[in-house]
C-alpha cells in the first residue's frame, strides 16, 4: 500500500507497518510501499509498539508526508584488551 493512500485513510494516527519496497539515495531510505500491521491512536501505545518492531517494521505518524528512514552503519561495540576479563 502506499503512504498516500494511508494517510488518507488512516488520519493523524500512527502506523506500525513492514516495509515491502524503497529507494535508497544518500544513507536514506525513502519508503514506496508497506504492509499496514496496526494502526494506533495514542502517542504512548506508539512508542511501546515501536520498541516492539521486530527488522523491516516500524511505527511512523500520518502527519509525516513520506517515510524516510536514515541508513545507519551498525559497528557494535568495541573493548579493549584490558576490559576483558582474564580466565581463570
């Protein structure tokens, strides 16, 4: 489905959907189509779902005109030699 079509039929109300399709053009994503998984009302319900989203979901606002999700590189956590701890 796309965002136009949400936002037309769901009004200032959040969405927690799965991304189908995207376009990718510097580090940022820019959602064509999704998969609507629930609609919500309220602000907090959004942010517990949001916490919730398992890879490829999410939770966005129809106010927003389009979806764009900022590409982020995952580099984990590094320690060094001395934080680890020694075997016994």
């Amino acid at each position: 489905m796309k965002w136009s079509e949400v936002r037309k039929l769901y009004p200032d109300k959040f969405i927690k959907f799965e991304v189908i399709n995207y376009d990718t053009m510097d580090n940022k994503r820019y959602v064509k189509d999704i998969a609507v998984i629930d609609v919500i009302d309220d602000s907090k319900i959004a942010m517990k779902e949001f916490s919730q989203c398992k890879e490829g979901q999410f939770v966005y606002s129809t106010k927003n005109e389009q979806i764009v999700i900022e590409v982020v590189k995952y580099i984990g956590i590094r320690r060094s030699p001395q934080d680890v701890p020694a075997k016994v």
